[in-house]
C-alpha cells in the first residue's frame, strides 16, 4: 500500500523536473479537478465569512477597545466625554443662545435622542473608512475575511452607543417620558437603518480608502456636516418654511432624516406639546429608508467582496 | 505511514493525494510612482512613466503532495514569496488557479497579528484565531506555546516592552503550534537566538514527521537541504528547476555567485 501510493504520488513530480515547464499537466489538471476537496485558499468574501469567524470578531473587538484608551486615565470613559461635550455645546449654543430651547419643548431630550444616532453613524463611518488601511500589517500578510475589520468597527461604536442610549431613557424618563409600543419599535427600525447604512457606507469607504487615501479626509469633513444636515438641533418646520419645496422633499430622502425622526418619535414625541407637528408621511418614509439602508449595506459589501481580492498588493 | 522515520537520508517522500495545486499561475504588479495629482503632474512633464508593471510569477505550476516538505528557493525578487501568498489566499493569481487541501496557516513575517498594546496571554489568544485556530483548540495548546516561547514570566505584560527576542519567539510558538494541514515558512528561520533558532529547526521537524504538508522559504541551503524533500528554483517569476533539493541548492548557488559577479 505504502510503496505504491509513493510510486504513483509525488515520485513523478519529484523526478521529472522542467520538462513540462509553462503547460499545465493536463493528467493531473483533470484528476485534481474533480477533487471536491481542493478549493480556493482565499475566501469568496462577504459577511457571511464575519459569522463564521465569531470569535476572532469577539477578540478584535476587544483588541480595539483595549488599545484605544490604553495607558489613559479614564479609559472607556472617554466614550462619554466626547458625546458629553458635544451635548453641551449644541445645548448652550443653539439651546440656550440661539433660543432654540422655547421653540422646542424640552429640547435636551430632542437634541440628544438625535446626537447619540449620529454619533452612532459618524463613529462607525469614520472609523470603519480608516479600519482595513490601519489594519496593513495584517491585511498583507494573513488570509482572514477582510470584513472582518469595518464590523469590528461598528461593534466598537455599538458599545459607545449602548450607554448613550442608557442616558437617554434615563433623562426621557426623568422629563416624564413614557414609552409607547410604536415609540420603541420605530426607535429600534431608526437604529437598524443607521446601523445598516453606517456599515454600507464604510464597507464601500474602507475599500475605496485602500485604493484613494483621499477618501479618508472626504468622509472625515463630510461627517463634520452630519451634525446640522439632520434635524437634530432644529425642527424639521424650519426647513419647510425656509427652504423650496422640493429642497424640503430632498433632505427628506436622506435616510439619517427619517432615523432621527423616528427616535424623536420614540423619545420625545409623547413628551411633545404639539407645537411642532410631526413629521410628514413618516411610516412612508420609514420604508423608503429602511430600502434606501439595505441597498447600501448590500452595495458596500458586494464592491467590498470584490476589491478585497486586491488589497494585500495595494497596500 | 512508515517513511518519516529517516528522511533526511532517504529523502522518500510520503505518498497521497495532492495538498496544494497550483497550475499556470501568473501574477503581475503594478508599481505606481506617483499617487498624488502634483507627483503624476511633475512626472508627465518630464514624460516619465507614471507606473510600470513586472512580472512577480509567469506561468508557474507546482504540485505538492500531502506530507511533502518543499524548499522554495531563488534570488530576491524571484517570485518565492508572492507564491507563498497565493498558495497562503493572501492575494489572487492574474491568471491560473491554486487550490489547497485544508487549511493554510503561515508564518509569513512572524508578528504581523501581535499587537503591541495587548499581553502576551492576550496575544496568544488573538495571534491563535487569526492563524485560524478556535478558542477551545487555543485553550488545549495555550502551556505548550508558552512552554516554547520561554516568556512565561513576562505573560502578563504587554508584548511592547518586550525584547526583539521575545516577540520573535512569541510569535514563532504560536505559528508553530496552529497545526494547519499546509504550513507556509518565510524566511523567519533567520530571526532569534542560536539556541532558539535550532529550537525551531526541531520544530519544523518534527511538524515534518508529523506528515504535514509544508513550503519553507530560507536563506539557509545546508538548512533547507536537510529539512526538505524537494527542491523548486525560481528566477525571476518562472520554475526553472523542481526535483532534488540539493540540486535545486546548488542552481541557487550558481545564480547568487552569478550576480554577486555581475
């Protein structure tokens, strides 16, 4: 048994070097061809890989909160200062200064259940854009699903977020705040269309960012406008009544829009007094974000799928 | 399975079905100069190229058996390692197709997955699962790796403060104990320590006569010569020679003394 497997194996490739350079062996093209057991030592790429490299997910996760705040005082408190600080500013300046806190009844609640989901977005998008560039090393070096990188980004921000969040049932309640069922179960869609978009986004920007560094600073100025292009400081009414009708019908395709309206909706709209109307057609717009999110999360990572075959000789 | 036992006499190597099957493989790359709109600028008024493109590997197959141990040999430049991260799915051929048998695990640049601001116990961890292993398998080797490496005592410390020896046995324990069914060895044989270096010679060794499927890249000739059953001599991107490893030794030979010449 021994000797002849020997004899039939490698003995051939062992003993009849380059004759046969440059043309394949068509003997053994065909017999390895046939041999369901060989495949492809890259993957096909995908978030489905992610799934089944849940534990090294887990550990990447944990690699990145570990490192970000290591040798720091406060440590993971610094999620909280950063959400902190920008709460404080929009509220004094806009709030208190610009008046904004008569025209909104209990404005605190209003800007914060907008600022903790586009610090969500924000966050993921920007660091997803940078993960698979500051992850060269690895990317070069070790096959593992390149998606592995932006998802570990946006687990990161979904920890931030989920204190974020804490506080802000916390403070709705102490406002008198009471949640209703198509409060939360539209607060939970507003989430899952920004989650889906945020990793759509950055799957698409992570990729291109291999390819054009540039793409880096464009996300890292554009997210410096996401702030005041929700309605998340102002009423939706201000638009209405300052801007053109079909500008208004624009900014409401914005999938962020809807996101941050239906927690609005959730944690703030029992609390209102009716001075601002609700938004328009919400549940309508609802759907059309929630498709608008989709399209992007399978845009990202179809591009993502393809161009990762690329990446270790870009980098 | 009865060979292994005095291989590096008999050079007989163990038969089975192929682990790794590369055929035609061609890979090309494109060296950009200028990336930003002033470099490609300055360079189109100087009517320089703005990128060239060579040939790292044109037309290579190469077949190795499960068990087999083959030295990948050649010049800097020749194409060794881009084959190693085909074979390794680091990166996709051009043209032509490699397939494997199970999984790859590599120590290509030993040290890519640690992370300096983690522990060592930390990094055993997430070095395990990014060569491919799963928690409990890490968990069932974790005092053997550690054993090898020698860095007990510093476990709890981060991988930063420590010395280049250190990382550099770290990093080889863990590799070194993945067990992949095919394990890729670049040129990391020439790190670390005498003593530790023929730690890792026994190693590999004895991964060997374990009947694992391995390809080693290495300056060393006597080395690769007494670990491998088969030699395969690249020059630049193409096979010019697979057979007998001391053959292939002595081709590289010739080609170093040539250019050392020139």
């Amino acid at each position: 048994m021994t000797t002849a497997s020997q004899n039939a194996g490698p003995a051939s490739t062992g003993r009849a070097p380059a004759v046969q350079l440059g043309s394949p062996r068509h003997g053994r093209t065909v017999r390895t061809a046939a041999d369901p057991e060989l495949r492809s030592p890259a993957g096909r790429g995908g978030l489905m890989e992610v799934v089944h490299h849940r534990y090294l997910l887990k550990l990447l996760l944990r690699r990145e909160l570990k490192a970000r705040y290591k040798g720091s005082l406060l440590g993971l408190g610094w999620s909280y200062v950063r959400p902190a600080v920008n709460f404080a500013v929009f509220y004094f300046v806009v709030g208190v200064f610009m008046g904004m806190d008569k025209v909104i009844k209990d404005f605190p609640i209003y800007l914060f259940s907008g600022l903790v989901l586009v610090t969500l977005f924000t966050e993921t998008l920007q660091s997803a854009t940078r993960s698979v560039l500051h992850n060269a090393p690895l990317v070069r070096k070790v096959y593992l699903p390149r998606e592995l990188f932006p998802s570990a980004s946006l687990l990161v921000s979904l920890v931030h977020f989920l204190p974020a969040l804490a506080i802000l049932v916390a403070g709705a309640l102490s406002y008198g705040w009471r949640p209703t069922l198509t409060g939360v179960a539209g607060a939970a869609v507003g989430l899952l269309i920004v989650v889906l978009f945020a990793l759509g986004l950055g799957l698409l920007c992570a990729a291109a960012t291999v390819f054009f560094h540039d793409v880096e600073q464009v996300v890292d100025i554009v997210m410096l406008t996401i702030s005041w292009t929700v309605p998340m400081v102002y009423p939706w009414t201000h638009v209405r009544d300052h801007a053109p009708r079909w500008l208004l019908q624009i900014w409401q395709l914005n999938p962020l829009v809807s996101a941050v309206e239906l927690f609005h909706h959730g944690f703030w709209g029992p609390l209102s007094d009716g001075r601002i109307p609700p938004p328009p057609a919400l549940t309508a717009r609802t759907v059309s974000a929630l498709g608008c999110a989709l399209m992007f999360f399978f845009i990202g990572e179809a591009v993502f799928a393809r161009l990762q075959r690329r990446f270790a000789q870009e980098m | 399975m009865t060979a292994p036992t005095d291989l590096s006499e008999g050079k007989r190597v163990p038969g089975g079905p192929p682990a790794v099957v590369v055929e035609d493989v061609s890979k090309r790359f494109t060296l950009r100069h200028a990336r930003s709109i002033k470099d490609i600028t300055v360079r189109l008024a100087r009517r320089q190229a703005l990128s060239e493109s060579f040939d790292a590997l044109h037309h290579v197959s190469l077949t190795v058996t499960q068990g087999e141990t083959v030295a990948l040999m050649g010049l800097n430049g020749s194409g060794k390692s881009t084959l190693l991260k085909l074979i390794s799915g680091v990166m996709s051929p051009d043209a032509g197709t490699v397939r494997v048998r199970g999984r790859v695990a590599g120590l290509l640049d030993v040290g890519a997955g640690l992370h300096p601001e983690l522990t060592g116990r930390e990094n055993v961890f997430l070095n395990g699962a990014i060569l491919g292993m799963s928690e409990a398998e890490i968990k069932r080797k974790f005092d053997t790796i550690v054993e090898f490496s020698g860095v007990e005592r510093f476990l709890d410390t981060e991988v930063k403060f420590y010395s280049s020896g250190m990382f550099m046995r770290l990093a080889f324990s863990i590799a070194a104990h993945t067990e992949p069914d095919i394990f890729l060895i670049d040129e990391v044989l020439a790190v670390g320590d005498p003593p530790f270096r023929e730690k890792c010679i026994a190693r590999i060794r004895e991964l060997r006569d374990e009947g694992r499927t391995m390809l080693i890249v290495a300056h060393d000739i006597p080395m690769l010569v007494d670990l491998c059953h088969r030699g395969v001599m690249l020059r630049r991107g193409r096979k010019i020679y697979d057979g007998d490893v001391a053959e292939a030794g002595s081709l590289w030979q010739a080609d170093k003394k040539a250019k050392s010449a020139s």
